[in-house]
C-alpha cells in the first residue's frame, strides 16, 4: 500500500515531463485513441506507453480498451485531487514566527 507521500510524488511525476503535458492538452479537449496520440506527438508508441503508464498511475488519467488500443481521457476526481493538492503544499499554515533560531 502507498503511503501518501508516495501517492502526491506520482502526482508530481506526473506533470514534470513536456510530453506527458502535451498529452494532458490533448486530453482536455476529450477522450483520444492512443493512435491519436501518437500522431499528434511524434512519438513512439513505447515512449507513449511508458508516459501513459504514470499518467494513469497518478490517477490523473484514466483508461480503457475497445479491440486493441486503449483509449485515455483525464480523470476528473484525479484532476480534483492533485489541484487541491498543489494549493494544499503551497499555502501557509498561518502562523507568524516568533523569535529567531539564529542569534
């Protein structure tokens, strides 16, 4: 099982790389055929498989099969998840420092 922390890096993983960005364009505007994908990146279809393969590990995406291709489109509780996230761990607590640890 993962920890949580090991869950929001997949998140992260996830939106690092150009072209697993590029495919999150494409996927916005709907599902797309791996073989629409392909011809829209100019990739192969194991660098597309290997960058799928996170995508869909972070939640962001999701997928499934009709005959042999598989079919993706962005997840939208996983899309939810990893906007509240970044707002999450990039907001302050509050909490005004008191004192100075250096002297």
């Amino acid at each position: 099982m993962k920890t949580v922390h090991e869950k929001n890096a997949q998140v992260f993983k996830a939106l690092c790389d150009e072209n697993r960005l590029r495919v999150l364009e494409l996927l916005r505007q709907g599902e797309k055929c791996a073989c629409e994908l392909l011809e829209s990146l100019d990739i192969g279809q194991s660098a597309l498989s290997y960058h799928m393969k996170i995508l869909t590990g972070s939640g962001i995406v999701e997928s499934r099969q009709e005959g042999k291709w598989m079919h993706y489109s962005i997840n939208q509780e996983g899309s939810r998840y990893a906007a509240l996230l970044l707002k999450e761990i990039t907001t302050t607590e509050g909490g005004k420092r008191t004192g100075s640890c250096c002297k």
